[in-house]
C-alpha cells in the first residue's frame, strides 16, 4: 500500500478510508498516542495505537525521533485542535531512535544548540518551517524571472576575476601546498597550477552575467557565492547564494521597478504556498519579543512586516538627501547612532537604513546616486563626476536586502576608472570586450537569497536560514 502524505491526509475530505503514513515520532504518549510527522508540513497528525493488542516490545520502541509506518483508518478526532486521526490497525518500527541520545527532544532548544546540531535539526518544527519557506522562495524566484523571459544562466563558481574588488576570495588551487614551486622573482608559480593561473571562489556572477545580457537581453543568475571575511556576526556567511539578474537597455530606473516588482512577488507567493509556517514562525517571534526590554521589541509582528513591504510603494531617495535626513536627525544630534553621520561620502550602517525605514519615512527605502568612491568599478558615473548610479534597496529590520546600479557602459569611463583602483585591463579583457563591441546601457542588482529568506521567516541570525552554515572555524556536515 503506497503512503500517504501527512499533509494530504490533514487536506483529506474523505474519512474511513484505510491509508498509510510514514514518518517520523515527534511524541508518544499515555503508550497510545503518536505525533507523527513526515516534513511535508508542520502540523502533526495523531495515531491511535491500539496499545492492548500491540506487543510490549514494539511500544518501547516508539519513541522521538523514531522513524515508523502506520496502516488504519483515518477517522474525525475526538480530540480539540486536530481534524483527523488515524485509529492504527498495524504499525512497523523502521528505524529505531536511542531516547537518551537522540538530541531533539520535544522541549524548547536554543539556537545555538541546534546550530550544533544541524544535521537534525530540521526535525523541529522551527526549522522545517524556514526550510520549506526557502524551498517556496527558491521556486517562486525562477518562476518570475521565467514568467518574464529572462534566461537562466549558470556562471562559473570557479573564477579569476574578483567581481567586488574586495580582495576576500578563497584561492581554488591543485598546487602542493609543502612543495609550493616558485618562480624566477620567488612568488608562487601559478602557471604550474591546474588552470594555469591564480584562481578563486567566486563571490559573484555579475560580470559573467553582463556578457550574457549582451547577447540575450535579459538573464538571471542563482547560485552559491563564497566570501573569504573573517566576520562572525549574525548578518554574514562564508557561503551563500546570490540572485542576480542583468538587463540589456535598462538604466537605473527601469533597474529599480525591476527590483521592487520582483520582491514583492516572491514574498506574496510564500505568503500565498506557506500561511501555516508563517504563522507559525510569526507565534515564535512574538514569543521570543516577550524576553527582551520593552525598547527592543519590533513595532510589526512578522506577517504585517511582510505587508509592510507589499503594501507600500517603496520611496525613492538620493544617497545625498538621505545624508542631509540622517544628519538632521534626532539620533544623530544626540549621538545615539554608534557611527555617527558627519559629512556627505559616509558609508551608510544598518542603523541609519533602519532609521530611513522605520521611524523616518516608514515604508521601504530605494536610495541611489552614491559616492563613487564607496562604490564599486563597474558603476556607471553620472555627470558631477563623484556619483555613480548605484541603488540599494533597505527594508525594516534587516536593512539593506538588495543592492544595485546602472552599468558604466561606456568603454573610455570604464578604463580610467580600472586604472584608477589598479585593475589592469589584461585581467578583464572579456569583459571590456563587451564595451568594445556593441556597447549599451544596461542594469543589474544582487540579492543575497539568505538575506530574503532572513526577512521572511523573521528568524535574526543568517545561519539559521541555510541548511549547513560556513562560517569562520566552521565547515562542520
């Protein structure tokens, strides 16, 4: 007999049909009642052991984390707060779980403990929740760039170039690192390594990606990206994954509509697939706000957050009247930001995004036209000559999510300022080509997935919302 998901079987309108569930204990008790559940949602669904008729050695054996097949009739429960149950007829113990060992216990686990046990522990509802809101998240971000016509392109993990500029990148090499050959000048020989040349994770598709919308118009990267910082705050990973789209013949503004659009989209359409898990994760935060002092609390539960986004167009604003804002501001004036804002040319921290948000103009935030020096080389310069047409986009309690520009399409501009930073045009002569060659406006953003899934599940620590974090000293499962 096939088995029938929990889900479906929680959805079914048809009861006193025979079915089969497999899945995993979540409780077992007064020797009768199982939780049983198979991840494909977060509600449990009961089953009625009939414990008179079931041996003593198989009742011992069902205990949490334990992995089990039901068979029996799905009834109408008489119990409050569940729909359906299923009264068991046969039951087989498929994988035992040690109840001394097993660590996900059903009580209430830190998050640093489960971190440490990230193997399992999206066998609590917490993380099956966020992990399903990701899946949800995932589909629904191709599902758009397909609706529109952008082509999916998968751009190299393995690179030469360092997109940023950033100079933290993790070296790929097959050279042996107690035998490492040297050149004439003494400096590793990198024309004896396995590409012939220095090499890296990538921490970004963009330029890759550029050369594609040249050809196809508009196209889209999803794919893992891998920074080398040394941080171990609650907003960075070594590795993760990076939504990229690039559009021939968009400027910045046509940037922005694309940006705005598209996370809207994808937040409605989790909105829409994970209500269950949503509330969920909205009771869990609004439980964990009661721990913290009246100040710290957020004004929105999770679910009004969301619609806060939806609901509201998102304001437009010049990196240099933002300046002015935040300047003028009451926190500034009374030294309440930990980076005070002094003078235009400051780079904006997540405090002062937070304040254009939350408590200044109460609606999500475009900011655009940023100093050129703070910004990175492939940034088209606008007409003062120390703007460029850069854009960010900040939301409520994360800050800023996306980040954006106006491509320098023009091959001259683009040179000098390579020249300028010290990028020499032989390192990225493919890319230059392509200003060489049919040249054209055209427009680009990133958006961290982790950041989007952060937001969305209201969880407040970035390692949380991927299945196996990489972070420093850590590379664990």
């Amino acid at each position: 007999m096939r088995h029938t998901k929990v889900k479906d079987l929680l959805n079914s309108s048809v009861t006193l049909q025979e079915v089969n569930a497999k899945g995993w204990v979540r409780t077992f008790r007064n020797n009768q009642f199982i939780a049983l559940n198979d991840g494909s949602t977060i509600n449990n669904i009961q089953c009625v052991v009939d414990f008179e008729n079931t041996p003593e050695e198989t009742l011992k054996r069902i205990t949490t984390g334990a992995a089990v097949s039901v068979t029996g009739t799905l009834a109408e429960s008489k119990g409050a707060g569940q729909k359906y149950e299923i009264q068991v007829s046969k039951l087989e113990i498929l994988g035992d779980s040690d109840p001394e060992k097993f660590p996900m216990q059903p009580k209430k686990h830190s998050l640093e403990f489960l971190r440490e046990n990230a193997h399992l522990r999206v066998r609590t509802n917490t993380f099956g929740a966020i992990m399903r809101v990701r899946s949800i998240l995932s589909f629904a971000v191709h599902s758009y760039f397909q609706q529109k016509g952008f082509v999916y392109v998968n751009t190299p993990i393995i690179t030469g170039a360092d997109a940023e500029g950033a100079g933290e990148m993790f070296q790929v090499t097959s050279l042996p690192l107690d035998n490492l050959p040297k050149n004439e000048e003494g400096n590793i020989d990198y024309k004896k390594d396995f590409f012939g040349k220095h090499t890296n994770l990538t921490v970004s598709g963009q330029l890759e990606g550029e050369t594609f919308a040249m050809a196809l118009g508009q196209i889209y990267t999803f794919g893992p990206t891998f920074r080398a910082e040394n941080s171990n705050t609650s907003r960075h990973l070594a590795e993760f994954w990076m939504i990229e789209p690039e559009v021939a013949f968009n400027d910045l503004d046509a940037n922005m509509d694309l940006a705005e659009d598209f996370i809207q989209y994808v937040i409605k359409y989790a909105m829409d697939k994970c209500p269950e898990d949503l509330k969920f994760l909205e009771s869990r935060l609004l439980e964990e706000e009661k721990s913290k002092p009246q100040a710290e609390r957020s004004e929105m539960t999770l679910l009004e957050k969301l619609n806060f986004v939806l609901e509201n167009n998102f304001k437009r604003v010049s990196y240099t009247e933002a300046i002015d804002i935040l300047r003028d501001s009451t926190p500034n004036k009374k030294k309440k930001f930990q980076y005070s804002i002094d003078e235009w040319g400051a780079d904006l921290q997540s405090e002062h995004e937070r304040y254009l948000v939350e408590k200044h103009f109460k609606c999500p935030v475009i900011l655009f036209d940023y100093p050129a020096k703070i910004k990175a080389f492939y940034m088209r310069l606008n007409e003062d000559g120390k703007t460029v047409r850069a854009m960010d986009i900040l939301f409520p309690g994360i800050g800023e999510i996306v980040g954006g520009s106006q491509r320098e399409e023009r091959f001259d501009v683009l040179v000098e300022k390579m020249k300028t930073l010290g990028i020499h045009e032989e390192e990225l002569w493919w890319y230059l080509d392509t200003r060489r060659f049919g040249s054209a406006v055209h427009s680009g953003f990133g958006l961290g997935f982790e950041r989007l899934v952060l937001f969305v599940t209201g969880m407040t620590n970035i390692r949380d919302v991927i299945p196996f974090p990489r972070t420093p000293m850590n590379a664990e499962f």
